[in-house]
C-alpha cells in the first residue's frame, strides 16, 4: 500500500497555480496551502469541499509567512512564533474541514520550513508544538499525524511529543547520498521527464528503494509519495503515477 500526495490550493486571489480538481483526481491526500506560502480562504473552503466529496484526506501544509517567496526563502523566526503560526495556520483550514464534512488529517510542512525542520531541532519542535496547540485531533480523536522527510528532526520531534509520524518520499526530486533533497537552486533539483518520475514511484513503493543524484541506492519506508502540484503538468503526471502504482500490483490509498 502506498499513498500519493500534492501539494494544493496553492493559489491567491484571482492567480492560480495548481490545477487542484485534476489533481484531487489522483492523490489520496491533499496537502492544502493554509495561507501563509498560498492559499486563501476562499481557496481553502473550496478545495477542502472538494476534497471531502471525492474522500481524500485533507492535510494542513504549513509554511513561514512568505506569500511572496512562495514560502521557499530560508526565514529565521522565533521557535514561540513559529508554534504560534503554525496551529493559527492548522484552525485555519480546520474551519472549512468541518464545514465540508471533513476534518484535518495530518500535518505537512512546506518548502523551506520543511526543508529547515530536517536538520533544526528548534525549528522541528516548534512545528510539533505548533500542532499541538492547535488541539486539532484525526477524526477518532487521536493527535494530528506529522509527515515528514525520513531520519528528520521534524519527525523525531514528533515522535518524542506522542504524534503519529509518516515517512515520505518525493517522485519527482532529486536527492543526495545522504537522504536529504537537493536544493531546489542546484540543476536537476526537480525531476520533469515522466518516466524517469513513474520509475521512480513504482521503485520505491515496491522495493522501498530510491536512486540519489549520484547513483547510489538508499533504502526508503515511506508509506506516502508526493507529486508536486506546481510542477508544469502535474496533474497528469500524478494521473499517470497512479495508474502505472496500480497496474504494478500496489493498492494506493490514504495513509490517514
């Protein structure tokens, strides 16, 4: 089993980037812009009722107040502020969760506090106090799951604090022998060939196995795998994903 998630709702005002009904096509969790990288109430309310129609989990993706460096750019804000604005950004989407029938299911970072919270035990557990003060719980009331890049500080945070944690895995970024993501200012950070993106996805989910940009093997236990939805064609591409996981025997399917 395997879950496919994108990033959505990643749009504001009248600009729009993702092509978030193709998408909720495909992924079985949504990870929704709460506002602060992108997103917008009306954004918000929309695609959590679109998600709720089609039974994909809604997830908070989180972010540095950053509209406009599409929260990517490295920010230094205190670890008090940051727990702060990470459960104001989580009731955000909360509100038009319940309103569409649904409820938040999971907890994701974005961009460079994602990137940030890898390394950054401070900056790690401020997200994981962020979640819980924002005493959002799953729809059986347990804690809200994190998910995160595997041996993350992020996650060993979340572990310690008694939340659910959830190893993910990207198709379509490039990696380093380390386990870490390629920075998105190198060449070759973000994968387009859809080939080589489905290889990969289907490698992964059914041998646990993912290739760095240097050759090398790396073992992976991701139970989800994300497509991002900014991407030029995402949603076909995450179409085309799903379909090839199917056909190779796997069940795709919500992690929450």
């Amino acid at each position: 089993m395997i879950d496919l998630n994108a990033d959505l709702g990643e749009g504001f005002g009248r600009w729009q980037l993702t092509d978030d009904d193709a998408l909720l096509a495909s992924v079985t969790s949504a990870n929704v812009a709460c506002g602060f990288h992108a997103g917008d109430p009306a954004t918000m309310r929309r695609v959590c009722e679109l998600a709720a129609a089609r039974g994909v989990r809604i997830g908070a993706q989180v972010s540095y107040r950053d509209l406009a460096g599409f929260g990517r750019r490295a920010m230094d804000v205190p670890a008090a502020e940051l727990a702060a604005e990470v459960a104001y950004q989580i009731g955000a989407l909360e509100v038009f969760a319940r309103a569409a029938g649904a409820a938040v299911a999971y907890v994701k970072p974005h961009g460079a506090l994602y990137n940030r919270a890898v390394r950054d035990a401070e900056q790690a557990a401020a997200v994981v106090e962020g979640v819980r003060l924002s005493g959002a719980a799953t729809g059986g009331g347990g804690p809200l799951p994190v998910l995160g890049l595997p041996g993350s500080r992020l996650l060993a945070a979340a572990a310690e604090a008694g939340l659910p944690t959830v190893e993910e895995a990207f198709a379509d970024r490039a990696y380093r022998p380390d386990g870490t993501l390629v920075p998105r200012t190198e060449a070759g950070a973000v994968l387009h060939e859809p080939e080589q993106v489905i290889e990969r996805a289907v490698r992964l989910a059914r041998s646990g196995e993912i290739v760095a940009a240097d050759g090398s093997v790396l073992p992976s236990g991701a139970r989800s795998l994300c497509v991002h939805g900014d991407t030029p064609a995402a949603a076909q591409l995450a179409r085309r994903v799903r379909e090839e996981l199917t056909a190779a025997g796997l069940t795709v399917r919500a992690f929450a």
